[in-house]
C-alpha cells in the first residue's frame, strides 16, 4: 500500500556507510520481513520494535511488512537500526507523514516501552551521514556525541513517542541542553589527580629520553629494576605530550566511540590517550577483532597517544609481534570475509621490562638468583625486529635515598617540559610543512637520506656502527631520526656530530 | 456448546454470507477428512478457493489473521487436493484464502479477507 524510506548508518571499523532503510507495507498475511544481511542483533529487532510501536500506544499493521536495508551486500549489526525502522514503518502506515523522515538519520536502540536508548559509534556514524542528511536523530544520552560534529542539526530523544509526535509536526522532543560547556577543549575526563613528570626522582637520563620520545613520537623501552619508576615514567609521557588538534581529536573521539570506552557526557578527547593493556591480554584485545562486530584493539585505543606494555616480556610473544605491522603503517587492518576494516593505530609504544625473571632489586647482584641464560631467556621474549621499531632504549639504575635528594633541585614539571616539546615539535612541524608527516618519527628513510640528512661528517661515528654490525639499516634510519628530535630540543637547525652519537648511545641502550 | 464454539459458528456463517456477496460460489462447509477440517470450500470465477475461517472475541491473544501460520497454510494447501480428489473434480488455478472475523459486542463482525495466502 505504502512505501516509506528513512536512513541510518552502518559502521565498519571507524568508517560509517549511509544505509537507507525502505518499509513496504503490502496486503497479506501479518508478516514482517527483514533483508539486507542483518545480524542476530538486528533480527531480534523485529520483535522489539513490534513491542516499541505497540507499547508507545500506534498500532502495528496487520499487513505483510518488508523492511529492506540498503546497500544489501553490506553487513549491517548491531541495534543502532532500530529507530529507522520503526519509523519507516510507521511512516509507510501512515501513522506519520510519509515525507516527513525524508533528509533525517536516526540512530538509536529501543526498548520494549518505546525508550530510545544510546548505541556506540554515534560520532562517526554522524559524520558519515553529514554530507548527505541535515538531521540527526539520537538518544538524549548520545545528543552531546552527536552534536560535536559541525553543520549537523541534533534532535535528541527520550521516546519513540516523542519522535513520532515531533514528525507529525510537533513540538520538538527535550531540546538538547547547551553543549557549548561540554565542548570545551580540556574539560572532558577529569582527572582524579594530576600527573606529574616531577615526581620522578633520580631518573634524570630516562626523563630526556622520555622528553626526546615526546619531541620526536619515537618508540621507548624502559628496562631496569622493580620500583625504579618504569611504570611513573611512562604514565607521566602523556603529560608533556601536546594537546590533539582538531582533526586528530576526532579520529581518536570516534575511535572511542566505537569502542565504547566513551566517558558520558564528555565531549571531543583532546588529551593524547594512555592505554595500558594487561599483560594477558590477547592478540584481539591488542590490535582489535572479535567475532560479529569488529572492536578496536588497544593499540587503536592508543591511536595518537601512548600504547605502555608494562612487564613487556610477559605478553605472548605472537601478541607482541602482531604490533610490528601498525607500528610502521600506522593503522591496523582487519580482514573478515564479509568486509575489511581499518583502524588508526598510530601510537608511541612505551615497553618496560624487568632485566630478569627473579626481578630483585639489582640484577645480576646480591640477591639475583637468575642464571645468565634465564636472563637472555627472558629478554629474549621481546623479538628482535620488534627491538628494531623501537628507537630509544633506556636502561634504569636503581636510586638510592641520597640520589633522589639530590635530583629535587633538577627535577622539571609537565608543564616546562611539555613547553620544550611543543617547541621541538613547532620546529620539526615547520620543517616538514611541505610534506605529509608531522613529526620525525614519521618521515620515510629516503627523505631522511635526501632532503633532511644531518650536518656533513656528523654521520662518520654511525658508519663505523655500522660496519661492526651494531646497527641494522633500519636502525641507522631511526638514529638520524632521533638525532633530529635531540637538534629540535636543543633549537639546532641540523643535527651535528654529538647529537648522531647521542642518539647511537640512546638506540643502542647505553647511555652511561 | 461452548461459547467459543458458537462465536465460530456465527463467523462462519458470516463468512459464508460476506463471501456469496462477494459472488463466491460455496461448494462445501466444514469438510473433514483424516488431515483435517476445511472451513469453506467455494468457487470464485475459474478459481477454487479453499477458505480458511478465524473467529476472535478480541485481540488479546492476537488478532485472527495471525493465528493463520505457516502450518496451518501447507495444511491447507494439501486438503485442497484430497478435497479435488475425493470430489473427482479438476480445476486449473487453486488458491487459499483466509477471513478474519472480529467480534464486535453488538452481534456484528469486522471482517478481513486475504486472497492468496498459500
């Protein structure tokens, strides 16, 4: 009898795909019919929009009902549809205007009363539908995620009740509350207390590492005994790192958004992310995965911010091996039969590691009770070619009393420190303006060879390395890149000598 | 007899009525055979139309159109045949319908009819 079209929006990865969803009522037997590959999720949502409909006080059709979703060949999941359907049905029983959800997404899970309830994704699956629809409409509790996207009119909801009502020419349902407080950069996630780079005491050398790392987004490792501050150094890199800009604050808010891992109520994530995954944590958790609806992993979690593998040799070594390809592209890609997602995954890789199993205070000292071959065994976890992507690494002595004392009068906080990586990052930026990359870590070899090779002769002692085997070719990359980020701190236009053996000593882990 | 056997009683008989002003021509009522029980057996032009009859007082436990399922139609659709054979008689098209009638308190029924359901 009728045909009415809405539209809603399927997610895979981080990626939202328009879907327009058609209800067909026709004469027949009661029946309703759902194609265009949904899941079990979306199977289920036949029942619960009946319920939903009925519950709000309408009428179900006592007709055949074909709900089609379109593109069919995409696989649509979830319960994010729900609300499109239920209002391309009522529109196609003429319950509502059949024009009236025409240039309008809606995205919301009901509930058996009718309830609109929030889903994950929303901020990606809004900037999907920008382009095309100028109205969105959503959960009250997902209006805030909505409404960071610009030029995009957000209608938040309590009801299906308040939806119909509001396509019948109504009043519009609880006008989102101002959002220009959530908006505010900085205001999202307080923090229960503030970090602070000061409190580490007595680690002067892993504090410029820490500080290069930062400058330049290269890759730490952090190796040293129980208590020595692995875990307070690389908790604290997120301080002194710089704020996201607004196109980087997006990608990681959606990424969040997907996951699910989105504080409520808190608007668009501008602190650079820590994540810290367990050391039992599988190869899905790490990189991203799972059955059904692809999840990112924490190392897209991490996008843009730090990834910390704290007790790094405990990880399963296919875990650990599985972060050497988003480590140098950047992103993680997901095959499933059905599609292929992507997943930014561009992070600093923080790993700390205890030199040996027995983990005593001083290895290889009193009270060490590890063999030599115990202790290679254990290091030797951490794989070479993971070793090789990783471009500073530190080795912490255990502090004595009288050494942290003494560092109180050297110690810098966040704040000064993050004030030098802004600049350092500031000069690198306007270096590269011409290219696509941003910080040192990111420039390609041949660059680094061709337009920002160091100073003449600088290169002389990192040749020698070379032929004695201590420096992969990869490896004499990541030196030069180093080497850049120690001139960029330092305010050298072109890293000299020092700064090249500087970073030989910081790549090799022998900083003493 | 029961009351819900009466109210199915007075549907079929409104069904029978609605269908001949309708210009079906009733062959058979509740034909019955070791399968089942065929409500209305009728002729529509070159058509024979096997009718399946649902009666209900309200629709709390759904409405009658419902309650016809995917069963009850293969059902259906198989008496037809044994009803054919049984009679000798050969048709070119067959097709199964259904009415649903709604009690309405005063005596009356609504009355929905669904060509084609098998």
């Amino acid at each position: 009898m009728a045909l009415a079209r809405t539209h809603s929006v399927a997610l895979v990865g981080v990626e939202g795909h328009l879907v327009e969803i058609e209800a067909d009522i026709a004469h027949g037997l009661p029946a309703t019919i759902l194609v265009g590959l949904p899941d079990t999720a979306l199977r289920e949502a036949r029942d619960r929009i009946r319920a939903a409909i009925v519950n709000t006080g309408e009428s179900w059709p006592q007709t055949k009902i074909t709900v089609g979703l379109s593109p069919a060949s995409l696989p649509k999941r979830g319960s994010g549809f729900d609300l499109a359907i239920a209002v391309a049905i009522l529109a196609a029983a003429d319950a509502v205007p059949l024009s009236s959800p025409a240039g309008k997404m809606f995205l919301a899970e009901l509930g058996l009363d009718g309830r609109l309830r929030p889903v994950r994704g929303v901020l990606p699956a809004v900037v999907a539908a920008e382009p095309s629809l100028d109205t969105v409409v959503v959960a009250v509790e997902n209006a805030a995620e909505a409404s960071l996207v610009p030029g995009v009119r957000v209608v938040a909801a309590g009801s299906l009740q308040e939806v119909a009502m509001w396509l019948r020419g109504g009043p519009l349902p609880t006008p989102p509350a101002p959002s220009a407080q959530q908006r505010e950069p900085g205001a999202s996630s307080p923090k229960p207390r503030k970090l602070d780079l000061a409190e580490v005491l007595g680690q002067s050398e892993a504090r410029l590492a820490t500080e290069i790392c930062a400058a330049g987004g290269h890759n730490l490792s952090l190796l040293g005994p129980p208590g020595a501050g692995k875990t307070m150094l690389a908790e604290r890199l997120p301080t002194i790192l710089p704020k996201l800009e607004s196109a980087a604050a997006l990608e990681v808010t959606s990424i969040h958004s997907v996951a699910g891992t989105l504080p409520p109520g808190a608007g668009l994530l501008t602190e650079p992310p820590f994540c810290a995954p367990h050391h039992t944590a599988s190869k899905a958790a790490i990189v991203g995965g799972g059955s059904g609806i692809i999840r990112p992993g924490a190392a897209s979690l991490a996008h843009r911010g730090v990834l910390f593998l704290d007790e790094a040799p405990e990880f399963g070594r296919d875990v650990l091996d599985a972060l050497r390809q988003p480590l140098e592209a950047g992103e993680v890609i997901i095959a499933r039969s059905a599609m292929c997602a992507r997943f930014p995954a561009r992070f600093t890789l923080v790993l700390a590691a205890n030199p040996c199993p027995c983990a005593k205070a001083s290895p290889g000292g009193a009270g060490c009770e590890c063999s030599p071959a115990a202790r290679r065994r254990y290091l030797g976890r951490l794989s070479g070619p993971l070793l090789d992507r990783v471009d500073v690494k530190v080795r912490l002595q255990p502090v004595n009393r009288r050494e942290m004392l003494y560092d109180r009068k050297f110690t810098e906080t966040s704040a000064v420190v993050a004030e030098r990586v802004a600049a350092a990052r500031e000069r690198a930026a306007r270096r590269l303006r011409d290219t696509p990359w941003r910080l040192n870590a990111e420039i390609p070899g041949a660059q680094l060879r061709g337009s920002f090779s160091p100073e003449r002769g600088a290169l002389r002692s990192l040749d020698r390395a070379m032929e004695l085997g201590q420096v992969s070719a990869r490896g004499a990359d990541k030196i030069v890149r180093v080497a850049w980020s120690v001139a960029d701190l330092a305010g050298i236009p072109r890293p000299g000598a020092g700064d090249v053996e500087f970073a030989i000593g910081l790549w090799l882990g022998v900083t003493r | 007899m029961r009351a819900k056997d009466v109210l199915g009683r007075d549907g079929e008989q409104a069904a029978v009525d609605y269908l001949e002003s309708c210009g079906f021509r009733i062959l058979d009522r509740n034909w019955r055979c070791a399968d089942g029980e065929i409500d209305i057996v009728a002729v529509e032009r070159h058509t024979f139309v096997v009718c399946e009859v649902k009666t209900r007082s309200g629709t709390r436990y759904g409405t009658p159109l419902e309650a016809v399922g995917r069963t009850k139609r293969t059902r259906l659709r198989r008496l037809a045949v044994r009803w054919l054979i049984a009679h000798g008689i050969r048709f070119d098209q067959i097709r199964i319908d259904v009415v649903g009638l709604l009690y309405e308190g005063t005596g009356g029924f609504t009355i929905q009819h669904i060509r084609g359901v098998g």
